[in-house]
C-alpha cells in the first residue's frame, strides 16, 4: 500500500513538473515574440487603458484651462457690465425703449429720471411721462409712432413725423426715435432726450440781440411802429363797442405785418392767435397791448422808447433852408412858407417804410421760396405822415404777392427759380404812387370770381355782369381768400381789404394789372392835394367802404 501511494505521489508530481514546464514553454514563447489572441487583447487592452489615461489628463487640463478663462470672462463681464452701469447712471441723456404701445420697458437710464420728473419710469405711458394732456398732442404721437411699427414707409419718413420737442416740468427736451429691429421686424423704439432749454434760452436771446440791432437801425421807423399800434388798439377798443369786428381784425392784422417786420415772433404769435377766435374781445386787445408794452418795458435801457408816449419827429434844416425861410418871410409869402414847410417834412421814401426786406427774407424761407426784393426809387422825397398808413400796410401787400404769387422753386415753368419782388416808389406832381410787381403765378380773375362765388362773396348775377378787373379787384374784399386754409402767414382775407380802406380814406387809388404765369402789379395812388387830414392817427371808428 505503501509503495502504491507512493508511485501516485510521483506520478502527480511528475505531472506537475510537465505543467510547469508547458507554462514556462509558454511563457518563453510568449516573451520571445509569439503572438496570441489573449496578448493583443492584452496589449489593446493596454493600449486603450494608456488612451484614456492621456485623455483624462487633457480634459482635465482642458477644465482647468476652461475655469481659468471663465474667471476671466466673468471678471471681464463684471468690468464691463459695471462699466456700462457707470455710464447709464450718470450720462445726462436720457434713453429708454418703448413698443407699439408706448409702454416704457424696464431698460433705461438714470437721467430718465430728472428729465421726466418722474420716479417710475417703467411700464409707464410715454404719453403721460411727457405730460400730454392735448387730445390731439396724444393722438399725434401715437399715430406717429404706429406708423414706424407699421414699417410701411421709409423709416426716415416716419420717424421725420415724429414730434420732437416737448415741454416737462419747466424743461424743454428734445427726443430723438430710433428704430430697434431683430431678424429684420421692427421691435423698439429708441427714445433720446436732451435738455436743450439752455440752447433755447442762448438762441432766444441771440435772435433778441439781433431784433434789437434791427430795431435801432431803423428806430424812427419802429418808433412809428409802436405808435401807430397803440393808435389801432385804441380804435379798435372803439369798434368792439360798437361790434365793427371788420375793422378790428384788420388793426390786429395790420399790428401782426408789422411786429413781423420787425422779428417780434412772440407779438406775431399771441396776435395769430387772437385771429383764431370766432370773434375777437376786449381782452385779447388788452393782451396785445401788454405784449407791445411788455417787449418796451424789457428793453427800455436799449431802446428807450416809452409805449403810448408822444415824441416829436425831429427834422433837420439846412442853412440854404433857412435863407430860403428868411427870405420868404421878409415877403410875408404864405403859400411859399407853406412850400417850404412841405419840403421840410418830406423824407426818403426808404427811410419811411421800415425793415421790409428781412421780413421778406424770412417769409420767403419759411414758404420754402427764393425770392430777390428790390426797392426802387427809395430815395423818393415823400410826405412820411400823409403816406404813413400806406406804408404800414405795405406787408400785407408784399405779403400777398410772395404767399400767393411767387410760385415755389420747382413751379416756376421756365422762369428763373428765384422770384422776384420789386417796391416801386415815385412822386409826380399830383401824387405819390406805390407800386408792389412780382414775376409770379398772377392772377386768374375767373377762378378768383369762381371761388368767390362758391363762398358766397358774389351771387350768380354778380358774378355774370362782371368784368375781368372786377373779378381781380375780389382779392380786396373783406374776410375773402383764396387759401384754403388759414395759416400764420395769410388765409383770412383780412391784409387787403386793410390796404384798400386804407386808400380810399386817403382819397387815393388802387389798381390791380395781372397776367397769368407772368405776374401781378398793384398799383396805389395818393394825391398830394385832398381835403382828409395827414394825421397819422387812425380814426377812432373807421367806416367800412363797400366792395367795390
């Protein structure tokens, strides 16, 4: 039994060594470069265990090299954003976004807040930070705004109607409209405020300087000015008593023409206004006066001219004169002593009239026209009291002849695009004449009649019997025009029928000579020798002539 046991030992042992040896076989053959299925599973194996390990390093890497630049990007973004905050907390302009229905959304600048005195600014109404309480100041931006979400027009066409200046709490800003788009639609609308009420006030007072420097040149003249509208005023207190509101406009009118030759734009303004009323009452003629009276006041250090106060005209008197007086005296010749005093209150017919030419400046450009004025014979010795209502109703004339005549640039048809207006002035022994021609559209008396006749100025019978210089003669009818709509410029039909009641009182004549396309003449014609008075005061209660 013994020995059985152990021949198995050995035979187990024996196997042993032979496994051994099959392993270490093996294992040799292995590491001397036989291939195997297991060894390139293994060295794959190896392989993707090296990848991943390389891999892992860079994306490791890579997050670092990331939350490194993140830091930076959100330092940079912090920067900026404070930055950015800086600048729209303390720039003074004001910007905000609106949508379609006006409603300020939550982006905007501090300065909002000063310039609309106002502390919430977002989600309210543009209409209400603005302080529109005017039905149609509300509607008119909202229509404007509509239209530029509507993207229909050009967009330089409709923000151009977008109203820009608005007053706030005592400030004038001004808002500028931007267009905010994405993906091509319109979005916002970038609102800019400025305040530009200092500029206003700097602009004011430098066009006040230059009236003042317009106004002393011509001082006589102003100085007729504010004595013939307190002596209108006056009169046209007189006809509110006795309801003649004809008369009164044409005063109010005629006051307007001449504070407009003169650059006085806010008197010009309050009387425009007075003409819009229905019927115009005692107050408004107290507010006009207070306006004169104020602008004399203000500036009585500069031009110290007193409103209502009389100052005699002083004329000067040559040595030759005084012979001539001397001599005629000594003959105790009556009518040369008359002669002789006439030629002493003669003056230069251009010194008379007063600042026309930048008043026909200024009107020409705000009618979008280029007109070239010129005064002939200026140096015309004429009676300046005796011609002084003529003269200061010369701007409805001239008036008439640039709105009406003149035509616009592109209309002239042929002719030169720049118009032309001439005051002509001359003296004849019998009389004095004053003649306004300009190179315009003239007159066409059937469509003036027609027009008449649609309004009711003229009936059909009237209108049948009469002549083509009575159809023309229509322009001079009271409260007839032939705007279709009244402007501060003209459309009230009141400036030429001021002119010819103005003629007739004087004994004079008033001819009107148009050719159509070419352009019109008025002609006016006052007699040296006439029984009315010279005096420059208007009568107190002026009577209305008939159209003639």
């Amino acid at each position: 039994m013994s020995s059985r046991a152990d021949l198995g030992w050995m035979e187990r042992a024996l196997a042993a060594e032979k496994t051994v040896e099959v392993l270490k076989a093996k294992v040799c053959a292995m590491y001397a470069g036989e291939s195997s299925a297991i060894m390139r599973q293994l060295e794959r194996s190896h392989k993707r265990q090296d990848a991943l390990r390389q891999r892992r390093e860079l994306v490791e890497l890579r997050s670092l090299e990331l939350g490194r630049y993140n830091e930076k990007l959100e330092g940079d973004v912090r920067d900026r954003t404070r930055a950015i905050r800086t600048i729209l907390d303390n720039v003074t302009s004001g910007f905000l976004l609106i949508g379609p229905d006006l409603v300020v959304r939550r982006e905007y600048t501090a300065s909002c807040h000063e310039l609309l005195a106002r502390e919430v600014i977002a989600e309210a109404s543009l209409l209400d930070l603005l302080r529109l309480e005017s039905a149609n100041d509300r509607m008119e931006l909202e229509i404007a705004v509509a239209q530029v979400f509507d993207d229909i027009l050009p967009s330089e066409v409709t923000l151009d109607v977008v109203p820009w200046r608005f007053e706030v709490e005592g400030r004038v800003l001004k808002m500028d409209a931007r267009i905010v788009r994405e993906d091509g639609a319109v979005t916002a609308l970038l609102m800019t405020f400025n305040d530009i009420s200092g500029l206003e006030r700097a602009q004011q007072q430098a066009e006040t300087n230059h009236v003042l420097i317009g106004i002393l040149k011509q001082r006589s003249a102003f100085q007729l000015f504010t004595a013939d509208a307190h002596a209108l005023l006056g009169s046209a207190r007189e006809a509110l008593v006795s309801g003649d509101q004809i008369y009164v406009r044409r005063a109010v009118h005629t006051i307007k023409g001449n504070a407009s030759a003169f650059g006085l734009s806010r008197i010009v303004d309050l009387v425009h206004d007075v003409e819009s009323a229905e019927a115009i009452e005692l107050s408004a003629i107290d507010t006009i006066e207070s306006a004169v009276r104020g602008f004399l006041e203000t500036h009585a250090a500069v031009l110290e001219i007193a409103y209502g106060a009389h100052e005699e005209e002083l004329y000067e008197v040559s040595e030759t004169a005084l012979d001539t007086l001397r001599y005629v005296a000594k003959r105790a010749d009556t009518r040369a002593i008359e002669r002789w005093t006439g030629r002493l209150l003669l003056k230069r017919a251009d010194c008379a009239i007063g600042p026309l030419r930048p008043y026909i400046e200024k009107l020409a450009e705000r009618l979008g026209k280029t007109v070239d004025f010129e005064v002939i014979g200026g140096d015309t010795m004429v009676d300046a009291r005796a011609m002084r209502p003529v003269f200061r109703n010369l701007v409805h004339v001239l008036r008439n002849a640039i709105d009406h005549g003149i035509e616009a640039p592109d209309d002239r048809n042929g002719k030169s695009a720049r118009g032309r207006v001439e005051l002509r002035v001359s003296s004849s022994p019998l009389a004095w004449t004053v003649e306004v021609r300009d190179d315009g559209r003239g007159i066409d008396p059937d469509a003036v009649a027609r027009h008449a006749l649609q309004k009711g100025f003229v009936d059909a019978n009237e209108y049948a019997r009469m002549s083509s210089l009575d159809k023309a003669a229509l322009i001079f009818v009271d409260g007839f025009s032939t705007s279709q709509f009244t402007s501060d410029v003209s459309g009230r039909g009141v400036g030429m029928s001021a002119m010819r009641q103005v003629v007739q009182e004087l004994g004079g004549t008033l001819h009107v000579d148009s050719t159509p396309s070419t352009g019109t003449s008025v002609l006016i014609s006052i007699p040296k020798e006439r029984e009315a008075s010279s005096s420059h005061r208007p009568p107190a209660r002026a009577s209305v002539p008939p159209a003639s």
